[in-house]
C-alpha cells in the first residue's frame, strides 16, 4: 500500500489521490488506522444514570461493528465493557436494561456490572481458572454534556481530540439538552466517508450548492480555525435574526453569529445553533456508500424554524447530490488529485494531513 502525501505548504499542496477513496485496501485499512484509533459518539449519558442501568451499543455499525455495553455499577461508576462473553463470545446484553449483574444466557457464565468474572457453571477441573482473561475486557470512554464517547485504542485522550470545543463551547448549555428522535435521521450517501467530511471542511461550496443557507450566512465573514484533530468553522448572520444571544465576552466569539460547526477527526460533527446541537455522525459502509446519522439534541423549541440552522434536510440533500457527483468524478480515469484554495479550504487541507498522518502510522 503506498504512503499517502500531502504538502504541509497549502500553497503548493495536492489534494489526497483519487486512488485513496477508490482502493478497497485503503477503505480497509482505515478501521485499524483512523476509525480504531480515533474517538466515537456511543450512547446517551441518560441510558446510564442510575446504579443498575445497562446499555449496550455497536460502535460504527456495519463499518468496526465493535459490540459494547455502558454499565452503572453498584458504586456508581460508569463503566465502558466488551459486550463479548469471555467464553465462547455470545453477545451479553441484547438492549437496554436494568441488572444487578451480568449472565450470558448460553452457558450462563457471570460477571460483575463492572466486568469482574464471578462464576461459571461446569467448571471444575480447569487449570489456571479464573484468569484476567475470563474478566469482560475494559473500553476507554469520556463523557460531555450528554454525549458519551469510546475509542478501541485512542491515540490521545478525548480532551486531546475536543479541547477546543469543551473550552469555546462551555458557556453553551450542554445540561439542558433533550434528545429529539423526531428531528433525527439517518442518510445514506452514495460516496465515500472522506469525501462527505470534506465538504463540510469548507464553506467555500455553500453560494454555489446552498441557495436557502447562503441567504442566511455572510459568506465574507465565513472563518476556519484549526486544532490538532479538530477544526471550528464560524458561521455569521446577515443582520442579528437568527443568531446567538448573550455570548460571554471570555468566550472569544462575538457578533452577529448563527452557527459554530465543529468538525472532529474523523468522522463526528456537533454544529451549534441558538436552537440546540445537531450532530453528525459520519460512518463507512462501503467505500462508495455512507450513513450520515444526524441527531438532534434541543435547547430552545422556539428557535427551530430560525436560521442556518432551519432547513437541516434541504442543507443535507443538497450536500448529498454535490458529493455524489464527487464521487464518479473521482472514479473517472480522468482525476487524480486537486490543488487548494489557501482562503477557503485550509480545513479541508488539514483533514487530508491527519488521515496521512493515521494512514502512514
């Protein structure tokens, strides 16, 4: 597999080569090297707020399908587990519940809500049993606001990967976020998983692709900030309708601003509105086909209809359509790589880095 490059000078940088989003190996060797490695939205903190409540998830269905399961044990800690048997891999826990402990329903082996072994039927006689082995392997996990992370084998902590937004955003109300099931949905996108991430990198597309939002965005004041597995896009309101209120001076942020889009490497979005946080969850399927989850978290009801953060459906098909061209250009005989916009496109330029960095690591 070749090493993948691009210059760290945006003014003499080449875009990722086509051969990265078309070659099933690379599309492969991604789970390992970016998707294992990296941060992943798991669950709701609410599916685990009391002692007992058990809630198990698949972390990046259909791509890492990794089975784990959120546990509040009896000392009230939060614990992040294998939901795979240690005997003979039988998935746990099925959905949502409440427990005093854990049984696999195979062959009823038992463990602890914090993943300790406690026993096993028809086992005497096994030599060096119980073992480390037979306790339910234990999952790195973080939590803000609401949102509760994993990662298979993080290569920095989760505030390495958000710190940025945990400070900027901490003035945002996280506390008072009610998920929204009925603002919520999946997409599936005919293209590969980098290509949706790269367009939303850039605000460069919107007056050319979104005549609604462009409306509603000052395009001119449209800015990009960087940090090392993150980027904040800023976007500004044409007059003060629709955008935040009463942000705090010691924030950095000020004027008429209508949404902060916050991209982190490398596959979730939360986009902040007055209304609330919409978040994406970017997830592979196929090297040409993606699911876009986007989930709604609402603060304010009253704000809904206001704003770029309005017309989320009409912003996400047309994002859809423009990325599914992409995706036959770049499987054209005719493409090989770009170049970049040093004004509009330093995200974008910055996410092809770090997938070299995952890549060639």
């Amino acid at each position: 597999m070749k090493k993948l490059f691009v210059d760290s000078d945006i003014t003499s940088a080449e875009t990722l080569p086509s051969f990265f989003y078309t070659d099933e190996e690379y599309f492969e060797a991604s789970k390992q090297k970016i998707f294992s490695r990296s941060w992943q939205l798991a669950c709701d903190s609410s599916q685990v707020r009391v002692s007992g409540q058990v809630a198990p998830c698949i972390l990046l269905k259909d791509f890492l399908d990794e089975p784990l399961i959120f546990t509040r044990d009896d000392n009230d800690r939060v614990n992040c587990l294998s939901n795979v048997c240690t005997h003979r891999g039988n998935l746990l826990v099925e959905g949502n519940c409440i427990l005093h402990g854990l049984r696999c329903r195979y062959h009823g082996r038992k463990f602890t809500l914090d993943g300790k072994f406690v026993s096993m039927p028809e086992f005497e006689g096994v030599k060096n049993f119980p073992s480390l082995k037979d306790d339910l392997p234990r999952v790195p996990f973080d939590s803000w606001g609401p949102f509760m992370f994993a990662s298979l084998r993080p290569v920095a902590p989760l505030q390495s990967f958000m710190d940025d937004m945990f400070q900027r955003m901490s003035w945002f109300d996280t506390g008072s976020l009610k998920a929204d099931s009925s603002r919520s949905r999946d997409y599936l996108v005919n293209a590969h998983w980098a290509l949706y991430c790269e367009n939303y990198l850039e605000g460069f597309h919107i007056p050319f692709v979104h005549n609604s939002l462009n409306e509603e965005l000052d395009y001119g004041s449209y800015t990009t900030e960087l940090f090392p597995f993150s980027v904040l896009q800023t976007g500004y309101g044409k007059n003060s309708a629709g955008t935040f209120r009463d942000i705090p001076p010691e924030s950095g942020s000020k004027g008429n601003i209508s949404a902060f889009y916050y991209y982190i490497f490398p596959n979730l979005m939360f986009n902040f509105y007055p209304w609330g946080i919409s978040v994406n969850v970017v997830s592979p399927v196929r090297k040409d086909l993606t699911r876009v989850s986007f989930i709604s978290y609402v603060l304010d009801r009253s704000l809904l209809e206001e704003g770029a953060g309005a017309e989320l459906d009409k912003v996400e098909r047309e994002d859809e359509a423009i990325v599914e061209n992409v995706q036959k250009g770049i499987a054209s005989g005719s493409y090989v790589s770009g170049r970049y916009s040093p004004k509009r496109e330093t995200g974008t330029h910055h996410f092809h880095r770090l997938i070299c960095d995952f890549m060639n690591g």
